[in-house]
C-alpha cells in the first residue's frame, strides 16, 4: 500500500478574454473545475498504475465530489478528513493567448490533524510506501513516524521551500524533485543530490528524460519523444508511477521506464488528475 499525505485541490479554470487589470471586473465566458493538487494527483496516477493508494488530507463541507472523483480513479478515501475549512482550491484565469494567473488558497489541506494521521498511520504494515510532498502540514511529523514504522519515506520536493526539504531529509529513504528544485537544494544547502544520504534520488529533466542516483551513483532514462501540449501534472504522473512500481517491488529501472511512458502520455494531454493514463494505455501507447 502506498500512503499519500497529500494536498485536494480544486482547480478552478477560468477562460477570460484578457486577464483581469488592478481594480477591474472580468466577466469570464467558461469555468472548468479539475481536481488538482499535487497530492491528488499522484495519488491517482499511483492507483491507475494498479497500486493501491490511500489518501491522507483533508477536505472542507464543499470537497465531497472531490472525494467521488478520487473513489472514482480507485483511490481509498476513509483517511481523508471532512473539515470546516473551504477545500483547497486553485483559481486560474487563462485569457485567449493561453497566459494565466493563479490565486492558491491551501484551505483543508493545512488543516489535517495529528490524530488523523496518527489513526491512519496505524493501519500501515512495515514495507508500506509513505510520499509527501510540500502542501500539506504535518510532513515533518509524518516524515518522522513513517521512518519509526518501517515504512519507506519518500517526498516530492514541490512546490520547493528549502526550510520543508531539509526538515524531512534525515528520515527520507526516496527523494524526487525537478532539475530547478535540485538546483535550489544546492544552493540553500550547499549539498548537491549526490551528496545526501539517501537510497534513492530522482531528478527529472523535463524533455530530457530523468536520473536516478542509487546511493549517489547516477543512471540516465531519456525521456520518449512525443508533442508536448499540457506539461502540468507530468512530475506528478511520473512521481505516482514510480511509486506504484516501487510497491510492487520492481526493479527501479523497470519502474522509471515505466513511468517517463506515463508521464510522456500525460504532456500529450490537457489537464491534471483526471486525464492521467493507466496502465493499459501506458503499454499500448506507441511512440517513435
Ligand atoms: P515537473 O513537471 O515536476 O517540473 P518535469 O518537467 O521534469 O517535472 O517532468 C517530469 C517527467 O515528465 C519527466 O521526467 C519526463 O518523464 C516527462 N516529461 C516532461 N516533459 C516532457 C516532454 N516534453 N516530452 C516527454 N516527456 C516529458
């Protein structure tokens, strides 16, 4: 079993004509609601790469057909507390020439309590996988109980805060993050990827594929070549799939193969979570 400590959002779309001045009112003509957050998303992409995958977060009085949608993408929802706090929820104004802001308001997701995961947790069996990412509170907490229970660690350094980074890294057995997010691990702490004492390290590289440093020694997995039109949710999608490959106890190798294929599928599509492949579409996809 994998379990997700991780962020629900609602990601609120927006088509405007042009995005919205100091002090203006925008009519918008089109509002799309996607499920997001890195959480959810590679909690999905985990479950429709045929782990099982339990979520632990939280939702406000407005979350429940975040957590039919997650039910839904096969992903056990019991651990995912309903709160008083709004849902976590992105807004997102996209205008004609496809530019955006983006207004995040954490919301639900910094309101997961002690007990929660603690209850959660206690179901765990030693060998079970636990991943965090930078959305949540509690990481810490968990990072630390995760390491106590046996369970492998693991933590997707996004959205990137040095502070969050170094206060998991003592208990951590997989770290992921992207070329920039390694980039400004160095540079706050002066450590580069092959220098930390951690089993497993991924950096992924956009177009370029990923490495993996087994106790610091690095391999190389191009990524496939494929028409990107959409990249959000391909870290997510890849850190999902590794995960799921992990629990099932393949061979890394065998497992970041697997998931540069998702992941290059999903930079093919638009939107997040709920246009991540499975499987099935993952093996049968052809690409040049
Ligand atoms: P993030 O989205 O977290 O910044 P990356 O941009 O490094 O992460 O992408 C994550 C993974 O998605 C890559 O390791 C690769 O497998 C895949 N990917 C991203 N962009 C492309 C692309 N243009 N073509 C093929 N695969 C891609």
């Amino acid at each position: 079993t994998i379990w997700n400590l991780g962020s629900i959002n609602a990601d609120m779309i927006y088509d405007v004509p042009h995005l919205p001045a100091p002090g203006e009112t925008l009519a918008a003509n089109r509002l799309d609601r996607f499920l997001g957050g890195k959480g959810a998303n590679m909690s999905v992409a985990a479950a429709r790469a045929g782990a099982r995958v339990a979520h632990i977060g939280a939702v406000g009085p407005d979350g429940r057909w975040a957590l039919e949608r997650l039910t839904e993408y096969g992903v056990d929802t019991r651990y995912i507390a309903g709160v008083q706090e709004p849902t976590g929820h992105a807004i997102i104004a996209v205008d004609t020439k496809g530019e955006n802001n983006i207004i995040l308001f954490p919301g639900s997701n910094h309101a997961i309590s002690r007990d929660q995961l603690g209850q959660a947790l206690s179901s765990a069996s030693q060998g079970d996988l636990l991943v965090m990412q930078n959305e949540t509170n509690l990481q810490v907490e968990a990072a630390r109980m995760g390491h106590e229970l046996g369970l492998t660690v693991c933590y997707a350094a996004a959205p990137f805060q040095a502070d969050a980074v170094e206060a998991v890294l003592p208990y951590l057995d997989f770290l992921i993050l992207n070329e920039i997010e390694a980039e400004q691990l160095q540079q706050a702490s002066g450590q580069s990827v092959t220098d930390l004492e951690i089993e497993h390290v991924i950096v992924t590289l956009g177009s370029k594929g990923a490495r993996y440093y087994h106790r610091g020694a690095p391999s190389d997995f191009p990524a496939l070549k494929v028409e990107a039109v959409d990249t959000t949710g391909a870290g997510d999608t890849f850190t999902g799939y590794v995960l799921a490959g992990m629990d099932r106890g393949m061979p890394m190798a065998q497992a970041i193969s697997q998931a540069n294929r998702a992941a290059a599928l999903m930079v093919t599509r638009h939107g997040t979570a709920d246009v991540i492949p499975d499987l099935k579409e993952v093996h049968e996809a052809q690409f040049d």
